[in-house]
C-alpha cells in the first residue's frame, strides 16, 4: 500500500481532532500518505460529530467535496454521528464505509479492498463495548497539540447523545499521558491542551474499572514536572470538578496557563434542574470568584444552551442577566435541538425556533460585550504570546497565556515562537495589537 493516498476532515471538538491525528498516523504506519483533503486521495476519511445541529447536512457535504476531489476514492465515515445513525449515513451517495466508537481506530483493517460500493459497509459496535481507552493526539497540523486524556460520560445530561456516542467515562493510563506529553515536547511543540469528554473526571476507568486510581489533579501535577513543554492548556471542565485545589494549583504551577472554559449552559436553577446538570448556579458564581481571587487577570469561557424545553422568556432572562453580572471572559452559545433517545425530546414547552435563534444573537451580543471588556482590561500589560505557523492576509496570529487572540505583521521567523510583548489595543476582527516586539533579538528567536 506503499502509494495509496488518504485525506482527513475533521468536524467537531478539539477530542476529534486528536482521533484523527491518531488514525491517520496508524495509517501512515500502514504505508499510506496523508495528502490534504482538496487533493486527489485514494481513500477520504470524514471524522463527524453529533453535537451540530445539521450532523447529517455536513456530512454529505463533505462526502460530496471528496467525490468532487476523486469520483472514485473510497469514502469513509467515523465519529460521533457514524456511533449513533451507522444506517443512515451508509446510504447517503458516496459512503463506502462507516465505521463505530471502537472500530475508527482499526481502520487498516477495513481498507483491503478500496474498490466503490453501491451502499455503505457498516461496521459498529453495541456502545456498552466501547469499555476501553484509546489514547490520541494532534501534531503536525498547529503549534498546539491536542492530548486526549479521557472519553466518554457517566453524566446524564437530558439533552445529550455524548454517552450514546463514545459510551462511559474512562481514562489514560497516567504514565501513558506523560510519556506522550513528552513525544509532544520532542515535536518542538511548546503547548498542549488537554481534551476529553468529560476532562475533570479524569481517572475513572483507568485501567478497566470504574473507581479512580488517580485523579484529574493528580494528572496535572504530573503533567507540570515535564521538562520542555512550555504551557498547558485545560480545554473544558465541569464546575462540579473544578475544585478550589485545582484552581489554586493552576494559579501557581510552572505550565498551566490561567484558562478556563466552564461548562454553564443555563443560568436558571429551574431549568438545570430539567437538564440534569450537577450543579447550581451559586457553585458556579463561587467558581468564578474563586478564579478571579487567585487569577485576576485569567480568560474565563462559559457554554451556554438557549431554547431548552421549558425555557420561558423570564428564565432566558435570568440566564442573560446572570451571565451579564459575572467576570467572565466570553461565551460559546448554543441553539438547542432535538437528539433521538434523549430525555429532552420528550419534554413539554418547546421553544419555537426563530425564538431561539433570537436568544442566541443576544446571548452572542453579550458575549462580544464581554470579549471587548476583557480585552480592554489587558491593554498596556505585558504578556507572553505564543505565535502560529500560518500567513494570514500578511498578519501572523498568536495567542497570550490567557487567551487573548493578538496579530502582527507576518513573519516567519516569529513561527512557533514564545515572544514577550505588550498588548496594545483591540482592532475589528477580535484580535489586539501589540505596542512592540520583545527585546529579544529576532535572529535569536528560534531558540527563546
């Protein structure tokens, strides 16, 4: 197979993108060579989500611009929704194969014979088998790395397919993180972000059971004696897990940048009552403070839902409100929509849905309000930026340890390098301007 060609899409979270960076180097191990996904391939592999409100619209889409690339590449689709709707998605024109949770990471073995089919092979699994934990993380395509640490949920949330998709919570073993945290160093990658379903449950099956032999801080404590990474990054974390430990460790560690993106998605008990979330709202008000009280300066992301069964325009306004009040740094918004075998899809008080779509562009205003704060209270402060690999309309773009987004004229020596700067102010297209370069000489920059 030492001349067959595969092409990746990723959609989704940053959990995906770790997968297929682990898929396409089994691949690769198999003799293939990965080409970009516009090129022609011999096999096209379309990692999907479920989490999209239009999972089966993309999807086809996607299928659709591999067959454009090669009427007869061999199409295969995997990921959340491939777990969920296998059947569906085999018959959509182009599909050769769908493969489950389990069966994704196997892929080699489906790929004998790539000859076209008239409908799609489904491989897939019972979802009580995806018992087991598959490590995976991302390089080569950022200057950040994506290590997964955890999958699945033993969460019930009542809007969510997640558990129907990747199955329980189970983890990394932590001497397997570590060490690929190091492969990651020798990369010359200088920041990791760690993913997961459910990150802060980190532990829990470790190795097959179902209690914790370590913990998620345990995890970090590790993670911050590796030599050579520069920062790490928490991608997600429940507030339920977020522990005062935690934060007070982050606060004063060597690598963990201050960074959190906190899981919210209602600021009305009534209706997190109705999700099944395992908070409220008051333990999120004290995990924020807590933040701001050891990490004045941190970037706090929430997620919020808007258009939940049940939600009135008062409880919508609560939320709006609630959100409005708290120092927090940004918001990611979802519009809810019905998921088969859920809990909520049973539920009374729909919401229309141009209500819905109303709620998330006030609830996105609100979020650019706070973004524009944010970056307002970090002018004139001197911060550590670290730079990405890509020329962007002549600017290169970077990102400070608390996730301010920054852009300076193009250079290549900047490339993945840590820089000492100054903020200046925000310009129109989200990202802030810097007062000077470091004084660091620029012919020296590759070995800062």
């Amino acid at each position: 197979m030492s001349d067959k060609k595969v092409a990746f899409h990723t959609l989704g979270c940053k959990l995906n993108f770790s997968e297929t960076s682990a898929i396409s180097r089994t691949l690769e191990d198999d003799g293939f060579t990965r080409v970009d996904f516009s090129e022609v391939a011999d096999v096209y592999v379309i990692n999907t989500c479920s989490v999209t409100e239009n999972a089966d619209r993309e999807c086809k889409h996607w299928v659709n611009r591999a067959q454009r690339a090669n009427p007869d590449g061999f199409v295969v689709v995997v990921g959340c929704y491939a777990q969920l709707k296998p059947e569906e998605i085999a018959a959509f024109e182009g599909v050769d194969m769908v493969l489950g949770a389990t069966e994704k990471f196997n892929i080699g073995q489906y790929l004998h014979d790539l000859a076209k089919k008239d409908s799609g092979e489904v491989h897939s699994c019972d979802i009580e088998e995806a018992d087991f934990f598959v490590g995976s993380y991302s390089i080569g395509d950022r200057t950040r790395a994506f290590l997964k640490v955890q999958d699945g949920c033993d969460y019930k949330c009542t809007y969510c397919t997640i558990p129907l998709a990747r199955g329980i919570s189970r983890s990394a073993p932590l001497d397997q993180v570590v060490q690929q945290a190091r492969q990651i160093v020798n990369q010359g990658i200088k920041e990791v972000v760690l993913t997961g379903v459910n990150t802060g449950d980190y532990g829990k099956g470790e190795f097959g059971n179902k209690k914790h032999e370590h913990t998620f801080m345990d995890l970090i404590r590790a993670l911050d004696d590796v030599e050579g990474l520069d920062r790490i990054r928490i991608s997600s974390i429940e507030p339920n897990l977020l522990s005062e430990e935690i934060i007070e460790f982050v606060a004063s560690s060597k690598r963990f940048v201050p960074h959190f993106h906190i899981p919210l998605q209602s600021g009305s008990n009534e209706i997190l009552g109705k999700m099944k979330r395992r908070y409220r709202r008051e333990l999120y008000v004290n995990r924020v403070a807590c933040i701001r009280k050891h990490m004045p300066h941190a970037a706090i992301g929430v997620d919020v839902i808007v258009g939940f069964p049940g939600e009135t325009e008062a409880h919508f306004l609560e939320t709006y409100q609630f959100i409005n009040e708290l120092p927090v740094s940004y918001l990611h918004v979802f519009t809810y929509s019905e998921r088969d075998n859920t809990e909520a899809v049973e539920m009374e008080g729909v919401v229309p849905i141009p209500e819905r779509k109303k709620r998330n562009k006030m609830l996105r205003g609100l979020s650019a309000k706070k973004r524009r704060a944010f970056y307002t209270s970090q002018e004139g402060m001197r911060k550590r930026v670290l730079f990405e690999d890509e020329n962007n309309k002549g600017y290169i773009l970077g990102y400070t340890e608390n996730y301010v987004r920054v852009k300076a004229f193009w250079d290549p020596a900047l490339t993945n390098t840590v820089q000492d700067l100054t903020l200046g102010q925000q310009n129109n297209d989200g990202t802030v301007s810097l007062v000077e370069l470091s004084s660091v000489p620029l012919e020296n920059v590759r070995n800062y």
